[in-house]
C-alpha cells in the first residue's frame, strides 16, 4: 500500500511537471502567434463621412458683428462659412460701390470663411400686382450684389397666404417668380435659396408645389427646420418632398427636443447632401464658445465624434 500510494504521487508529480514543459515550449514555439491575437483591434467608424459643412447665419448670433469680427470669430470657431442677413451690422447692402464689393469679396477670399449666401427678406406672395414686381426688381439687384460680393446666392422667402387668394393661385405665383429669378440669377452664377417660412407656406406640400412650378436648377430650398415639418404625414414624407431640391439648411439650437435634428442630419447624409448647415441662434456675451458648443453637438448627431 505505501510502495504504490509513493509511485503514484511520483508520476503524478512527473506528469504535471510534463505538462509545464510542454505549455512553454508550445508558447516558445508560437511567439507570432500569440503576438497578433494580442494586437488591438482597429478603429471602427460608426457614420459615413459627412461633406456637410457648418456655418452660421449673422441673425441672430452675428447680427452686431463687422466683417472682421464674422471672420474672426468664425474661424475661432472652426465654422466655414456665414449667410448675411441684411440689415445687419456687416453693411453688405446694394448700396455698396463696386469698390466697397470688391474689398468685401477680397476680405472672405483671403480667410478661411466663405462668404455662402446674402439673406433678404424678398417675397412674392403679395396680391398686388405692383409691390411684386417691385420685389422682383429688387431681387435682381441683390442677385447682382451677391454675385460682386463673391457669394453663392441669396436667400428670399415666401410669408404667408393671402386669404383673399386662393392658395393654389398663391404657390403658383411664387413659383412662377422663382422661375424668372432663377433665369436672371444664372447668368450671374447665383442661386436662390426659398427659404421654408411663413404662415401656410411653411409647409412642405406647398413647397413642393412652389418648387415643381418654378422649375429651375438654379432655384432651390432653404430647409428651415420648422415644428411644420413634422406636419401632415410626418418628418420622412416631409422631407423626401423636397430633397433633391435642398441648397442651404438653417438650424436652430440643437438641444432642443422639439425637433428631430440628429434624423435631420441622418437624412441629409443620406441623400448625398454637401451644402452648409447655418446655425440660426440667438446671441450670447460668449459667442466663440456657444459655437464650439454647437459645433461639437452637431458633429456629435452625425457620429463623427
């Protein structure tokens, strides 16, 4: 009973000591081996690349800001382009000499800012014969200000229907106006920007009608981010409206929860969308860091940070 119970506890001890021998020499044998099943994983993207590009609208933000502060700040900030809106403290008016438009023009082409769009208040809605073709005129000029200036286009809206009309003659003037603009706008290398606004003609059927009337490449959608474009059938209907017409986007604070704006950007990606999205947001003492902010939530709804 000793003799063996001494034998087995010595071949136990030789087989686990074999075992130990034969563990390192397999791991002495495989240093490559282990080596790669170490090695990290590599980085996963989880979004498409974006070529959306962020930019800002002088109202309400910017609206006290010089063209230097705008470029300044702007650039701080790491956005890439701004939309004047007129009236503003920038001064870029049709009453501007062709000088004054040629140093404006020369002052953006120097920075890293693009000069993207001149924001107007034109609309053609108005019953009265007269005031519309006033307002027509008028938008040519700003069209040809826009094109002296080195901008992109300009940005006119609709605001509202007129009771007495009826809506469907209303949409179709509006229409028929973006059609004339749109032919004068290309032979200066401008755009128009309709901007998604007012009372009824916010919503995006009637945008759609305005923009199958006008019927012109060089005429295109400002999507405004309106509680309206929740409306009727919802935000995918809404949108799949009018996304091949969207030339510029405006956006309002991001945080705020009335809104599906991480769905708004999704989908933009997704329709092969490369234009500016201006952050359309009140004024603030501390403007470059609300920028930063912004900027870092809105990269942050696209998965890019």
């Amino acid at each position: 009973m000793h003799t063996n119970r001494r034998q087995f506890l010595k071949d136990a001890s030789l087989g686990v000591a074999s075992l130990g021998l034969a563990s390192a020499a397999l791991g002495a044998a495989e240093p490559k081996q282990a080596k790669q099943k170490q090695a990290p994983a590599p980085a996963v993207s989880f979004a498409k690349k974006s070529k959306m590009k962020l930019g800002t609208v002088t109202y309400n933000l910017a609206m006290d800001w010089d063209i230097a502060t705008i470029i300044k700040h702007c650039t701080a900030a790491k956005f890439e382009g701004v939309e004047l809106r007129t009236t503003h403290k920038h001064g870029v008016e049709v009453t501007l000499t062709k000088d004054q438009r040629t140093e404006v023009k020369k002052r953006f082409a120097d920075s890293p800012v693009a000069l993207v769009s001149l924001g107007s208040a034109f609309d053609y809605h108005t019953p009265d014969a007269a005031k519309l073709k006033k307002d027509i005129a008028a938008t040519k000029e700003y069209l040809v200000l826009a094109h002296d200036v080195g901008a992109a286009g300009i940005k006119v809206r609709p605001n509202g229907l007129p009771k007495e009309v009826p809506v469907e003659k209303t949409l179709e003037q509006i229409g028929r106006s973006l059609r004339e603009l749109g032919e004068f706008a290309a032979g200066h290398g401008q755009k128009l920007f309709l901007e998604v606004h007012g009372s009824g003609t916010s919503l995006l059927p009637h945008v759609k009608k305005i923009m199958d009337v006008a019927d012109h490449p060089n005429a295109g959608v400002c999507w405004n981010s309106n509680a309206t474009d929740l409306a009727g059938d919802g935000f995918d209907h809404n949108f799949n409206l009018v996304k091949k017409k969207i030339f510029t986007v405006h956006m309002r604070d991001l945080y705020l929860e009335d809104y599906p704006f991480r769905k708004l950007l999704t989908a933009l990606n997704d329709s092969g969308y490369t234009g500016f999205c201006f952050a359309e947001i009140p004024s603030s003492p501390d403007p470059v860091r609300v920028m930063h902010y912004y900027r870092s939530l809105w990269l942050a709804y696209q998965g890019l940070l």
